[in-house]
C-alpha cells in the first residue's frame, strides 16, 4: 500500500486493527512518515477550523425578507421573451417546410416531363431524340409532341444516314483479299464455312 | 424531541398553511445551504443565488417531502443538485460566450465573513477548493466540511461508495499538495 493512501486510510479510520497497529510502530520508527501525516492533519485541522465560520448576521437576516419579496411578486409575462420564443419558433416551422416539401410533393414527374417537351423548339427536340437510346417514355412523349409530318420526316432522315453509313461499309470481295495468299484466302473461306456463317 | 421529529413537525405545520414554521426553517437551515454552496461554487453571488432557489423548492416542494428521512438530507440533496447545475451552466456559458477564465479574486459582498483573519484563511482554502474537480471538489466538501458518511454522501450524489472513497483520496493529496505550495 503507498504512504498516501495508508495515511488517508489512517485518518479515515479504515485500516484493519493489525494494519492500524503495523502503521503506527512505522509511525514511531519513520520521521518522513510522521511528517507525511501531519502534512494530512493539517488539511483537516484547516477545514476544521473554517466550519465554524459564521456569517454576517446582517446578511443571514436579510435572506429571508428577499425570499419572501420574491415569492410576492407575481410572475411578469416577459414580452420580449416571448416574442424571442415565437420567432424561434416560427423560424423552425419555416425550415422545416422548405426541408419536407420536396419528401410530400405530389407533383407527377410525368407531368413535369411533359412540360419540359412542350417548352422545347422544334431543333432541340430533334437534338434530344438523337441523344435519346430507347428511353421509351421520353419518346413517347416526345413523339406525341410533335406532328406526324415532322416524325416522318425525321425517321427519313435517320434512314438516309443509316444509308450513307452502310454504304460507307460497303467493301468488295477483291479489295478484301488484297495481299493475301491463295492458301490464306482458302484457309479464311474453309473457316467462314466451318462457323456456317 | 429530536431534530427530525421537530423538522417534520414543522413541515407538516408549513403543509397546513403556517407560514411561520416555513421560516424557522429556512433560518435553521440558510447557513448550511449558503456554505455548501459557496464552497462548491466559490463566489458569494453564486451561492446566495441557491440559497434563495433552495428555498424557493422548499417551499413549492416540501408537500412531495418523504418523511422517512431527515429533512436536512432532502434539502441538502437540492442544494448539491442546484450547486453542481449551475457549475455546468457557467461552464457552458464560458464555452459558448468564449470568455477566459474569471479571476479568482471576485470574490464580492466579503463583508459577510466579519473575522478578517478567518476570512483570509477562508478565501485561501476556497481557491484551494476552487481548483479540485467537480467530484473531488464535491466529496470533500461533503467529507470534511460537512463531516457526512460515504453512506448519505451516496445516497445524495447517486454515486458508489468506491468511486467516492477514490475521489476523496485524490482529493485530499492534491488539497494537501496545494497547502504545502501555499
């Protein structure tokens, strides 16, 4: 056990009968230790000391009297106060509506959707078809915006392109074997065969 | 007649509406209560504010009193709960106003301590006491100045007696480590 906490338990009256007796034939023997424990018996001596400390009687005469005027006073409604409280408040059940009102709207997103189209020109449309890659409700939208006459002229369109790109890979049979042997152009026909192309 | 038979015959003369049995009370009791609290708190304003919230509980409180116990245990249960709210509440204002540490000389209203040799000796100690922490700072307090058992020390601060017996222990070596500094 360290000499502190002997020495608080000491003062304390904690240790047991056999401890107490070991602490005080150290106590004899030990000048250090006998210094340690007057070192903690002055601490007590101090608040001892200081518990008997009255107070002004004038002071303790006037407690009760405040106490009394106190409890006579009826309780003032602050308006300032108040006002702070309902401004809080109302600051609060603001927040709170711009926060939840995107979670309760019952805004239909198709119709949202519909709106955009409709406030489309003719050329953005065309540009957000072609971005488009089967989104089939945007485009039905989109179609339903616009007339049958522009729809065709539009599919037209796409056919020609698709048209132009096909022709663009359109490559004959001679300038395919161009620089290969007749072994590799048989082998390369044998395979095309094997995979019943 | 002990106290706590005279205490609760008091009370129960306050609770049928005799004001004058409250007041004997409070000036039976308004010293401990300040003293508790100015030795938790350290400032005469501070601990003449519990005071008053003391009493103002007594007396809108004492019909929820449970008479199988001292009275001065229940209201010194109020005062260690309304010392140590109002030590977090400082804290807190200190934190959010950020204010720096106040000195520990404002003191204030010194004249209620009339015996000027006992009061520099007071106001050493409480700097003293100042610089425990709370729980240390609240154990010895009760050990030493209120000379309370670990026993209704528990009962009033809710903790085990081993947690106080620590706290105590370090109390009391940093109390005298201060002294000897002195």
């Amino acid at each position: 056990m360290m000499t502190d906490e002997r020495i608080i338990k000491y003062l304390e009256n904690e240790l047991s009968p056999e401890e107490r007796n070991s602490f005080e034939v150290d106590l004899n023997n030990s000048a250090d230790l006998r210094e340690d424990l007057n070192k903690y018996l002055r601490v007590k001596e101090e608040t001892g000391n200081l518990k008997e400390l009255k107070l002004n009687s004038l002071y303790l005469d006037s407690i009760l009297p405040e106490f009394r005027k106190k409890l006579d006073i009826p309780k003032t409604v602050s308006v300032k106060r108040n006002l702070g409280y309902a401004f809080g408040i109302m600051l609060i059940f603001i927040l709170s509506i711009s926060i939840f009102k995107n979670f309760f709207s019952t805004e239909n997103p198709a119709i949202v959707l519909q709106e955009f189209t409709q406030s489309l020109n003719e050329n953005q449309k065309i540009e957000l078809l072609e971005d488009l890659n089967g989104d089939a409700e945007v485009y039905k939208l989109l179609s339903e915006n616009i007339s049958d006459n522009e729809l065709t002229n539009l599919l037209t369109t796409e056919i020609e392109i698709n048209n132009e790109v096909a022709e663009a890979y359109d490559i004959s049979f001679n300038e395919l074997i161009v620089g290969l042997s007749q072994q590799k152009i048989d082998e390369i026909y044998t395979e095309i065969l094997n995979r019943k192309f | 007649m002990n106290v706590k038979t005279d205490d609760h015959l008091l009370v129960r003369d306050f609770l049928s509406g005799n004001e004058q049995s409250f007041n004997i009370l409070a000036r039976k009791y308004q010293e401990r209560i300040y003293w508790h609290a100015r030795r938790m708190l350290g400032d005469h304003d501070d601990a003449h504010d519990i005071v008053q919230q003391v009493l103002l509980v007594m007396h809108s409180k004492l019909n929820t009193f449970n008479f199988s116990s001292a009275l001065y245990t229940w209201i010194y249960k109020i005062t260690a709960t309304r010392s140590l709210n109002l030590i977090k509440k400082k804290k807190l204002k200190k934190i959010f106003t950020f204010s720096p540490d106040e000195a520990v000389d404002s003191y204030g209203y010194e004249n209620i301590i009339e015996d000027i040799e006992a009061k520099e000796r007071f106001l050493r100690m409480e700097k003293h006491l100042n610089s425990l922490p709370i729980k240390q700072r609240q154990v010895f307090v009760m050990r030493n100045y209120d000379d309370l058992p670990y026993e209704e020390i528990s009962n009033i601060t809710g903790k085990s007696i081993g947690a106080l017996k620590a706290n105590y222990f370090h109390a009391i070596r940093k109390m005298k480590e201060l002294m000897e500094k002195k």
